[in-house]
C-alpha cells in the first residue's frame, strides 16, 4: 500500500532517512478549540465538560 508522504529528506532515526508526512502544528486554546477540535470531529463538545 501507498502512503502520502511530503518530506524526504529531513527525519533522520539514526539508521536511515525516513519518508515521512509532516503536518502543521496548530496551537488549540480557549478561543479556537470549537473550530480546531469540536467542528472538525476530533472530539466530542460533551466530552469535554
């Protein structure tokens, strides 16, 4: 199987250079967490109350 892979080059384990998909952090706080967590499906709003 086929996986999506967009860095090459840069996540070195010490044995070889492994093909990785590298995301982009998003810092979730008070202010954005129902757009960032709730909205997107990752969690549920009941969960966390």
């Amino acid at each position: 199987q086929t996986v999506d892979v967009n860095d090459t080059k840069t996540y070195d384990n010490g044995v070889k250079v492994v093909p990785s998909y590298l995301l982009t952090p998003i810092s979730v706080d008070i202010t954005n967490y129902q757009k960032e967590l709730v909205d997107t499906g990752y969690i549920k709003a009941e969960d966390l109350k």
